[in-house]
C-alpha cells in the first residue's frame, strides 16, 4: 500500500505501508524495530481513497468499511526527504500530524 501526503495540495508519495490478514501480528523482519498495528475501522470512499478510521460503524461510512481487528499494518517510511522522527517502521509520521493529532486520519497520510 502507498502512502502519500498531501503538502500544498500536491500528492507527495511518503512511504508504504505491509498489510497483512492474520489474527495475531505478523513475525515480521529481522530485529526488533518492525511493530506491528492494527487500525480499528478503517473508512475508505468508493474510489478507494482512506476518508477516516475509528469509525463505530460500516453505517457512518459513506464507501468501504473495515473493521481492522484482523488486518496488521507496518508502515516504511523510507521516502527520501520525507523521515520520521518517530522511526522506519512507527505507526505515523510525525512530520505529518497536527499538534492535536490523535488519529491516523489527523497525521496527513493517505493510503
């Protein structure tokens, strides 16, 4: 899955993300720097672009809804002149999120 970040109105590709259906995490890669996350209902328009997550219900979304509990995530953050201080493979980027950011949906990734 490509990530991308929207400065300036300008879709700008920021990483890529692992996705995997497990009921448990994914083993991953070598080394301890690979955790992975899951997002709990995920909101995706009916062209497939990400519109929210935590949503409570499928009925709050206007597209695709996924509950997430069984889909694992790692994200790479490994664009050039787009890291993360927060490291390779954390759930966000903190170059990309609002102060008040609580959400994936507020730290500017789009899947």
């Amino acid at each position: 899955m490509l990530l991308y970040a929207r400065p300036g109105n300008v879709d700008r590709l920021v990483g890529f993300s692992y996705w995997v259906r497990s009921h448990r995490p994914p083993v991953g890669f070598a080394g301890p720097a690979d955790v992975w996350h899951r997002h709990l209902g995920l909101c995706f328009d009916p062209s497939g672009r990400f519109e929210g997550e935590s949503l409570i219900d499928q009925s709050d979304c206007p597209g695709d809804w996924l509950n997430g509990s069984d889909l694992w995530m790692l994200h790479a953050w490994i664009v050039p002149g787009a890291p993360n201080p927060w490291g390779l493979f954390a759930p966000v980027n903190a170059n990309l999120c609002r102060q008040d950011a609580h959400q994936v949906s507020a730290c500017g990734a789009r899947f």
